[in-house]
C-alpha cells in the first residue's frame, strides 16, 4: 500500500489526522531507535487493508511507539483512562486518535469503541493482559479480547515486545536510558476461526501467539528482562 492512499489505510478518518499521526510515529521512532536501539522485524505481515486488531504483551509506556513502529502504515486506535487526556500529553494523545474511557466505563466501553473501529474497517491495538507487567513476562489474557473478536472478526496480528520492560519497568517513574528493544510481528490469522472455537481454546491460541512472539523478541534481545 502505498502511504497516500488514506481511504485504504484508515477508511473514514481525516487525512491530516492519518498525515499527523505518520509524523508523529515517524518522530518518535527516531528516539526510540537511538536512545532504547528499538528494532521491529515482520512487517511484512501486517494486512494492508480490512480491519486489523493488534494483540500485543504489555510492558511499559513505551510499548504504543513499540506497536505503532510495528504496524507499519497501519493506523490503530488504542483505548486510554480519561486521566491520561489532560495537559499537553492528553491532546497529544487524542489528536493521534486514542479513544478515552471513564475509569467506571470499564471493558464494556473499550469493547464498545473497539467494535466500533473494526466494523468501520479501521485497526485497534489491544493489551489482552489489561495492564503493563510487573516482571516483564507475559501475564494471562483477560476474556474481552473474545468479545471483541467474535463481534468484529477482524484479521488479528500478534505482536511481541522485549526489553521495554527493562527500558521502563513498573512502577519506575522515568525510563532508564540505553539497553535493547526488540519487537517482532506475526503472521496474521482469521477472526472467523478463532470465534469459531470454544472459549478457553480460543484464548489459549491468542495467548499463545503473543508469547511466542515476545520469546522470539527476547532471543532476538539476546539478554533476559531487568526489574529495578
């Protein structure tokens, strides 16, 4: 796809939200690559078109630029608490299309706003585990991500990152400086099939994409994971 064919990368969004948020991904990649050596392989299997959901391991305020490096031109949404949306970093965040939830709206809201995406044709990037890792290992998925799926049968992308844990571990403050991100995209597989199956199959393969993704991110990495 070529990268102005808007109408193909995010059906029905503007085209000078798609051109801000390809800057902006482009901006902070620069950082990322010299400062955390981030480095993305496999995306060659990003869809180029249809609905995509993005299933990724979560491990630090880091992994959004690890996952929009990996979606190539593929614009996602990503579902943020409301508290993330004050001051500069709050319309920063929503000009590049993060959908805000209440923190009593729950999964029943991001699950609403990500159908939503979905059936338009567009991509959400989802954290399955519900929130960042406290050891930098994958934690198990929460059920919703079934009901997103079953819902919007998108083409799914697993996606797994390494080394952001180290970069920014929970509940460090501020990033440590150096080290190695390694981030690694696999081969997309049919929503079809996966709400076709029985609920605890179902999310065993989800699971078990991510994990070997973030296993070949970490062989890649080269190094085990750092706490604080």
């Amino acid at each position: 796809m070529r990268w102005w064919r808007f109408s193909e990368r995010v059906p029905g969004k503007p085209r000078l939200q798609v051109f801000w948020w390809a800057f902006a991904e482009g901006f902070m990649r620069v950082p990322c690559n010299a400062v955390w050596g981030m480095r993305v392989r496999g995306r060659e299997n990003v869809p180029t078109q249809g609905p995509v959901l993005f299933i990724s391991n979560h491990q630090s305020f880091f992994d959004p630029m690890c996952n929009g490096a990996a979606a190539a031109d593929r614009q996602f949404t990503i579902i943020a608490k409301k508290g993330l949306f004050r001051g500069p970093f709050g319309w920063i965040i929503k000009s590049l299309g993060a959908k805000p939830i209440s923190l009593n709206g729950g999964d029943g809201e991001s699950l609403r706003i990500s159908i939503d995406e979905l059936q338009a044709g567009r991509c959400v990037c989802m954290y399955p585990e519900g929130a960042r890792t406290f050891d930098g290992t994958v934690q198990p998925f929460r059920r919703g991500v079934l009901l997103l799926i079953r819902k919007a049968k998108p083409q799914i992308v697993p996606i797994g990152i390494a080394g952001s844990y180290s970069a920014w571990p929970r509940p460090r403050m501020l990033p440590r400086f150096g080290g190695k991100i390694r981030v690694t995209v696999g081969a997309a597989f049919d929503g079809n099939a996966i709400a076709a199956m029985p609920p605890e199959e179902a999310l065993k393969v989800l699971e078990d994409s991510v994990r070997a993704q973030y296993a070949e991110a970490l062989a890649w990495r080269g190094s085990p994971e750092i706490s604080l």
